[in-house]
C-alpha cells in the first residue's frame, strides 16, 4: 500500500493532477470475475479504479454510482460513455449506472441480490482472493431446496451447503445456520459471499472439519408482507403488490445513491430476529435435521451471521442460550457475557464466541476487549478485523474465513 | 381466445381505434413472477402486454424492446417513463429497455442468461402454469457442484436435480442429460424452465417415475476460448478478454433488437456437438455415474435438449446409439431413423424417441410425420406441438412436462 500510495503521488505530480481523482488512472485496466463473459467492461485496474462503457448515443449525462459517489463518464465521438470511480476497496461492491436520471444495472455486469435489490455488483480483485477462487480440489454442492414453514404458511427456499464427501458417506455432520445483512437474501452467501468455496478450499487445506452450512431469509415480518420468502419468477407465490416496502422500515438504499449494504451502520427492525427464531426453531431447525444427517445437538450446531444477521444471531443466541455452541458476529456489534443470566450453564457448551469488525468500520476497536471478556468466564473470546475494509462483503468473507476453522473441533 | 379476441375489437372499436397497438391497454396490470419483489414494475395485463415504468426525467427516448420489436413510453410530469407490448405469448421472455440509445436492464425485473448475456426476463402467466408452479409437495434439490474436465482442462460447473427422497433411500436413480438452447447456458433449465419444480410436481402426481437431472454448459469450445465454463463472479477462471464472441458465430443478438433465443431460427455451431461430446462422455457422465446413485446403463440412462441442445442431443445420439435410451429434441428438427445405421441393435434399447415444437414454429407440421417413422420401426415415436408458442420456453417447459411421463417405465 505505501509503495503504491507513493506511486499514486509521483503520478499526480508528474500529470499535474491536484487530488487523486483528477489523476489519470492508470492504463492497466482488465475484466473482472463479475464482468459478463460476453461483455467487455467493467474493468478494473491496479489502483482499484472502476471503468464503465456503455453505448448511449442520445444521452445526456451518464454516471457511473458507486460507494455513494456518482463519477460522471464522458462521450467519445461514437457515442459511447467512458469512465472511473476513484480507487474502491478490495472485494465485493454493488454498483449501478444512471442515465439521464434513471437508476439502471451495468448491461456488462453481473447481478446480486443487495440493498433490496437485484442489480449490478462488482469484484475488485483482492491481494487475498486464493481463499475463496475456484480451484481443483474436492467440491461440495450448494443445494437450492424448498420446505413448508408453518411460521409463515408458506413454502420458502432454503440454500444448504453439504461438504465434499456428503454423498459417499454415512456420517452425521455438525451444522452452521448462516445469516445474511439487512436488504440481503438466501442466495447472498452463496453468490457474494462465496461460502461453499470458502469451505471447499478451508477444507481441502485441513483447516476446517467438513460441516453443513444452513442459508435462510431473514428478513421476515410475520406481521406484515411476507418479506423474502418468494423465491424469484416461480409462479403460485407471487408476493401481494406493494407493502412490503413500508413494512419494512430502514430497508431502502440511499435516495439517489449506489445500494450501500449498511450504509450509515446497520439499522436492524429488531422484530427480524424474533420473528425469524420462531421459523427457525419451529420449521428450519426441524426441517434439516429430519432431511439431512446432522448431528441434532447444542455441541454440534452453530450461529453466525453478518450485520442484521449477526444481530440476530446475537439476540437468538441471548434467548435461546442451550441451541448453539459457537456464535459468530460479522460486523455486527459487540455480545457481552453479561447479557447470559445463568453463565455457569451456558459455558458448559458454548466454546466459541467470535466478532468481527471491517479495519475502518468503527467497531472494530471494540471487539478485542469483548473478546477477552469472554476467554475471562472460560469460553474462547475472538476478534478479527479485517484490514482495509469496511462495511463489505470482503470483511464477511474473510471473517467466515477465519470463523469456520474454530468450529466443531 | 375468441371471446377475449371480440372484447379487443369491441373495446377497440368503441375507442375509436383503428388497429390493436393503438387500443387503451385493459387497466388490470399486475406484478409478475418475475418482477423483483421491491419494485412494482414490470407489470401484465389480462391481454398479456408488458408495462414497464421507469424514472428518467433528463432522458429524450425510453423504448421497451421485446420480442424484437420497440415500444416507445411516454413521460409524465414527474419524468417518469411508462408504456406497453403488444400482446405476448404466454410464458417466459428476454427484454431490455432503451434509454436514449443505451440498452439496458429493467431495474425492476429479475435476470437471466439467455441470448449470450445476463439481462431481463418477464414471465407472462399462462392458463397452464400451474405444472411449473411452486407447490407444498415433496421437493427435490437443484445442487450446484464443480467437477474436473480433461477435456477443457478447467473446473466446470454443473447442476444437478436430484428427485424427493433422494437423500433418504439408498436406491439407484435413472438419468437425463438435459440440454439448453444457443446463447444460454447451465442455468437455463433451473432459472427459466423451472426443470426442478415441473418434476416435483409431476413426481407427486405419480406422473412421472423420480430420475436425476443433469445440466451442464454445450456451448464449448474446445479449439479455441472455453465458453460458458467460467461460472460467473468466482476468481481463479476469468476468461481471456475478448475471442469468445468472434469464435462462436450465431451468438449474438441481432443488432439493435431485444435478444430473441434462436431468432430467425436456430443456427449451430456443429462443433459444439462434437466437442461437448468429448466433455460428455469423457468427464461428465463419469463424473455423475461416480458421484451420485446411478444406474449407469443404456437403458436408465436418457438425454434430450433444447433448439441447439437437441441437436447436439440428435448428433450425439447418432453418434453413439449404444448410450441412451430415451430421445428427447425440443423445437430441434426432426429425427429419422434412416439415420441409424444398425437399427435392428438400436431398437433392442431405445424405447423412445420425442419431438416438439411450439406452435407457431414452421417445425411443427413435419414432427408427427417423423414420430410415425420411428413407431413403424418398432421405437415409440412421440410428437407434441405446444399450443400458440414459438421457439421459447413455455414451448420447452411443456416439451420436458409431456417428456418426463415417457421415461424409465
């Protein structure tokens, strides 16, 4: 970073560019994993930048929005609009482009289900990226499925990640249920998050024992619109026509903003995670421990989740202290042994509390000490930060990383 | 259709309309299957025409652009842009808007791989969508896995159906290798064609015996850029830049005009045949034959596709007529078994051979003829015509529902 930093500068000044974003960006741009096959841009280059082209002859202003900044692009002689973001973190980032005032996806990129919608989202290549890559190892299966919840009187779509193995054998497995943040869905931590390779190459490595991995939606109002469990372009549940967005306060993206998971710290209704622990407990729980060989106990069965996940995780967990015994909070505040009524108890099978914060996320300073408050009352306290990241995908990635080898040992 | 065609004229005429693009639309539009449950756009009305709205208040020209025709929208004071289709056929279609020359993605809509790119999609409610609706049955899993290719020398994904019970009993199950069309890929059956739930329900209705479902990418090529076979937003596979589009011709949209599958009819590659061939029988089938519970025979072993993919099917099959059992080509061309040079080996295993077209296909008068041939030589020929679709997927989704009864009896 120092020596690219200098770089940078050296540039500036030789150009003449006052700040870094008038700076000419460096001319090494490339296609990224998330660029359509077929399409040529966005690319990214060694400064991180993001280039967008689009073909808009007619148009007046076309803008490339991204991390709540909007870069205006500029028209060649053949109509078509070029541009850069200044330099992006490392990771996952949802983006969008705005022509002539309308908010569309990049026709070259990739789509993500984020911010409480699907569209555009970009991979700016990480230095650490070997840990989730797709290599030649044993793979797992990322299972989409459907099953009756009696909570919501629905039939909802769960994702279940099953380890290499799972079909060969006869085992039972321990399990992790999985969350995903606030505006996300069920697909977000197998298509984002990258969750099955992360535990594929974890466990080709040796560093992580083979288990399941449980997505869900949780982002539910049973009160109100069901919100999530409409598995997308299926006929016979077609969701009620609006409602749902205002019954779900706190969901939308910034007003005339790129989508930002969180932006402005995660604001969670906090009846997500009463009304998801019932399904849990009352449908999910059940439902993969009927279907799957899971071994049905509180020493084999984990909770983790990021942002609202983690919320909920946490509250979950608070509750229900004799379901889970490791705890996984990815940017997700602090949980304080304090919050256990009967400690004695709960350190008997809880082995693993982890947090997690992104280096520039304002959490992150706390999570040490909360760690150490738990290793205090006997039960394995850890924090990670993740260095440069913030309130993203890559600090969710590296913290399932990190989290996944401590479990079911 | 006749009385609903006498309400058109009826209204047209008592608004003074001239022909049915300029009748008022009938105002019963509704969200569809396939509009992101956030938004309220894109919308169907009872005549099938598609309303899209979309915020632009700088731009000049907002066309919707379906089914290779444009359709100009009109703002209101708010600088929103709103419009309507023509009348479309039942079922599922690609779509793009057009926003001062840039063609893009609906915001609003769910996307899909089809026509060579990721882009919208509308499903339009059909009289029959209840055989690929979403049901409180038993379900089966789609399972998403990578495995390696000798042939490509590459991590390929691939998907699998496995059928209700599949993970409870220790049987062996019967195959279909089930191909998509030119310009899509792996995720064409599951996302689209909704493969998992027409067997669900069949399986539950008893029509159907349960089988695996195998779905892997045929637009291959082996001599010159892999195609398909980099599973999108994953690193450790990014294409090379550029070649794929040129080395593969027939792929692409026709210019200036929303992506239409096999437009003008379809038009192969014959190399794909061959060369997915390889991969086929080379890494695939010992892949599943080793992988999950098969019965790995001619007789319990089955393949059948769409436009392109039946007639890789066809090739393959004449190629190799020792290796299934079952024939299945959906709006393909026509089968003879004139073809076959030793027909009295081939009919001592085949025990099916299934054409069909949409309707409204020029395929559709020669396939009864064709199905007759086989029957005459002791092979149960089968056509099926879809009713008032083209080369689209209500033809193909009724194609596998009217197919799957015939297999492994």
């Amino acid at each position: 970073m120092k020596y690219r930093s200098i770089a940078v500068l050296l540039t500036a000044a030789l150009t003449g560019g006052i700040c870094l974003a008038q700076t000419a960006p460096v001319e090494d741009f490339k296609k990224t994993p998330t660029t359509q096959q077929e399409k040529e841009y966005p690319q990214v280059n060694s400064e991180r930048r993001v280039r967008v082209s689009i073909p808009a002859p007619e148009a007046q202003r076309v803008q490339l929005d991204i991390g709540g900044v909007k870069y205006d692009l500029k028209k060649d002689e053949k109509g078509v609009w070029t541009g850069e973001s200044a330099p992006q973190d490392e990771g996952f980032h949802y983006y969008q482009l705005n022509i002539d005032g309308a908010s569309v996806p990049d026709p070259g990129s990739l789509y993500y289900y984020g911010a409480s919608r699907w569209g555009s989202g970009i991979e700016i290549p990480a230095k650490d990226q070997d840990f989730y890559a797709l290599k030649n190892v044993p793979h797992g299966q990322l299972r989409e499925t459907y099953y009756y919840s009696t909570a919501t009187k629905s039939v909802r779509r769960v994702y279940i990640y099953t380890p290499p193995g799972y079909d060969k054998d006869s085992k039972k497995y321990p399990v992790l249920y999985l969350q995903h943040g606030m505006g996300e869905n069920e697909t977000g931590w197998g298509n984002q998050g990258h969750a099955n390779l992360i535990m594929d190459n974890l466990i080709a490595e040796g560093k992580s024992v083979p288990f399941i991995i449980v997505m869900e939606n949780g982002s539910v109002n049973l009160n109100g619109m069901p919100r999530g469990p409409r598995p997308g372009g299926i006929p016979g549940q077609v969701a009620p026509q609006g409602g749902a967005a205002s019954a779900a306060p706190g969901q939308g993206a910034p007003a005339g903003n790129a989508p930002r998971m969180g932006a402005g710290g995660p604001r969670v209704n906090v009846n997500f995670a009463a009304q998801f622990e019932k399904i849990l407990f009352d449908d999910l729980i059940p439902y993969i421990e009927s279907n799957f060989r899971v071994i049905g106990d509180q020493s084999h069965r984990a909770m983790a989740g990021l942002s609202m996940g983690g919320m909920q995780t946490h509250s979950i967990v608070v509750a229900n202290p004799d379901k889970f015994s490791y705890v996984g909070m990815f940017s997700s505040g602090t949980f304080s042994p304090s919050e256990i009524k009967d400690i004695d108890s709960f350190k008997k099978k809880t082995k693993v509390v982890f947090m997690s914060f992104g280096g520039r996320e304002g959490g992150s300073a706390r999570i040490g000490a909360a760690a150490e408050e738990w290793t205090k009352v006997g039960i394995q306290g850890v924090s990670y930060v993740s260095p440069e990241t913030a309130h993203e995908w890559q600090s969710w990635r590296r913290s399932l990383h990190e989290f996944a080898p401590l479990l079911f040992r």
